[in-house]
C-alpha cells in the first residue's frame, strides 16, 4: 500500500517519513519547490502543491492512503489569506482529489489551535472553545478542521491534533521550539511574556510522526487523537532550559502593554524589510492563554507513547551540537 505524504519535506513530513521508513512503508513524498532530502531512502518523490488541484489529481493516484501533513506554519506573513489558501482550500483540495480516486483512508494534520484554548485543566478531543484562536496560522487550521469534519462524514478522515512540537529536525518556520532554544542560549530572550505561568502541552516530533502512523493503521474510522505530552509552563521550560545550557534564565517579567509596541514595532519593521518578527501580537495572545491537552484516547486506543519533556530536550541540544554534560542523570 502505497502512501502519500504531503508536507514531505518539512520539519514534522521528515520526521514521518522517517518513521514510515521504520516500518518498511511504501511512501510517496509530495514537495513542492524543495530538494528532496537525501537522507531518507525509498520514497517515491512528486513535485506538487495542495494549492493545485490538478497536482493533487496526480499525486493521489495509486496509493491507498493519504498522510496530510502539508501547512503553512509561520508566526507572520505579510498577506495573512495565504494561510487559508494553503491551510484551508489546500486541505479541500487534497479530500477531493483523494476520495475521488478511492483512497481508502486520509490522516490529516491539524493543530491544537483549532480546538481553541484551554482553562488550565487538560482538555480532550472534543475541546471546543467559540473564542477564535489568536493567530492568523491558527484561524487558518480552525477552518481546515471544520472542512475536515464536513468531509469525516461520509470519508474515512482521521485527524490528529500534535501540541507544541519539539525535537530535532529541519530548521523551518515550523520548528519553532529550536529557534526558542537557540535564542535561548544566545541570550537573546530579555525576559517572561507576563507572568510565565501559562502552561502548555509540549510533543516531541518522533512521537507524533509515529502517532500518524498509528492513526493509518489503527484507528476506528473518522477518530480523532491529541498526539501530546509532557506540560510545562514558560518559567518550567526555561528552567530546564537554565539546566542544561548554564544560561540563566530570564526572571523579569515583561508587562503586556510593553510587549505589545515591542511587538507591534517589530511587525512594521518586517513590513518594510521583508524579514520575520520575532515577537508578533498574534504570539503574544498566545502566551496569554492555557493549551494544555490529554493524550489518553491516543494512548488507549493507538499505544501512543510520549517521550519526557527533558529527555527530549537532552536530544534537541545534542542534534544542536551542544550536548548537555551528565545527560542520563539529567533526567532521573
């Protein structure tokens, strides 16, 4: 059975090719302008773009099943409707073309944010807030998920919700846990987004990958699975953060109100000059909200396993090039 990846070549589509390799799949990666990544072997390459219905057509044909990792994830784009061109009408695109060629099953990736913030307390599946999430990225995969829905109702779409993603991997718009971390050690991050006590469900990359393709071989039809982990608030990960770099972390809390110009200067600067914000509004309402969520369908009913979140951490720095002295102990 062949399956379709689309996304192949981003941070979360490598990793899943990767655990499809794992397991001796017969994959299909779909990419669209870039290279092929030449550290996975025995996938089939095919250039297209969920944008195009046609490509799509093509893509499809002959597999059995469908993995629909593909998304535009970035905290700013000039022009926020690309994200619903790609997110939204990309995901329309790619059902129509894959049930019209009678693929039997599609996993389709969405995001923590279409189910909206939390309380605090661990939410589920069935999580559902009428507040509209607070990133152009987010209102986006909201939408996608409501056309999934549509289409879970007469299809087999199975969807998946990954939390904070982290781990090692390509360094894309997408893997925003190692630009933190990154920053994080160059001393680049001046203090708290408020009071750090916002706590969020952090999923290292492997775990999801495999979630996926747990999803494709296990689930009931038309499910849908929180692939999560460990919770920590913002003052927690910096802390672990502290521990294994020897960077102090910062303890000064920035007030709302100042983050907020901060951010607002930064998105007129990338107006102008065409570079990525480091801080926009959208991420600081954000850190102003609860996302923690339960992986206990996906553990029941998948063997979903989560990974630690320092001892995913502990690889994060060693695939960085900054292994972390003591690194089993760390973790006890």
């Amino acid at each position: 059975m062949t399956v379709l990846i689309t996304g192949a070549a981003g941070y979360l589509g490598q990793a899943i090719l990767r655990a499809g390799a794992a397991r001796g799949a017969a994959m299909r990666g779909l990419i669209h302008h870039e290279p092929p990544p030449e550290s996975i072997q025995g996938v089939e390459w095919i250039k297209g773009d969920v944008t195009d219905p046609e490509s799509m057509r093509r893509a499809v044909d002959g597999c059995r099943a469908v993995i629909h990792a593909a998304a535009l994830v970035s905290i700013w784009r000039r022009d926020p409707a690309d994200f619903f061109r790609v997110n939204a009408d990309g995901t329309r695109n790619v059902f129509q073309a894959a049930f019209n060629a009678s693929v039997e099953r599609v996993v389709f990736t969405s995001s923590f944010f279409a189910l909206g913030p939390g309380t605090g307390a661990a939410a589920s599946e069935d999580h559902w807030t009428s507040e509209e999430p607070p990133t152009a990225y987010g209102r986006s995969k909201r939408e996608a998920e409501l056309i999934a829905r549509e289409w879970a109702r007469h299809h087999d779409i199975v969807t998946v919700y990954p939390a904070v993603i982290f781990g090692p991997g390509r360094k894309t718009q997408g893997n925003y846990i190692t630009r933190v971390v990154q920053d994080f050690r160059r001393r680049r991050i001046p203090g708290l987004l408020g009071p750090g006590d916002r706590v969020m469900t952090f999923s290292y990359v492997a775990d999801v990958a495999e979630g996926h393709w747990l999803a494709l071989e296990k689930s009931e039809p038309a499910e849908r699975y929180i692939l999560g982990g460990e919770d920590a608030s913002l003052t927690d990960f910096f802390g672990i953060l502290e521990e294994f770099s020897g960077v102090k972390a910062p303890r000064w809390e920035i007030p709302y109100p100042a983050a907020w110009l901060a951010a607002m200067l930064d998105e007129q600067r990338a107006a102008a000059f065409g570079a990525l914000p480091r801080l926009t509004r959208e991420t600081l309402r954000v850190y102003q909200h609860h996302w923690r969520y339960s992986s206990a369908r996906a553990m029941d009913k998948l063997g979903y396993t989560r990974t630690p979140l320092k001892m995913g951490l502990l690889q994060l720095f060693d695939a960085l090039g900054c292994p972390v002295p003591g690194a089993p102990e760390r973790i006890r």
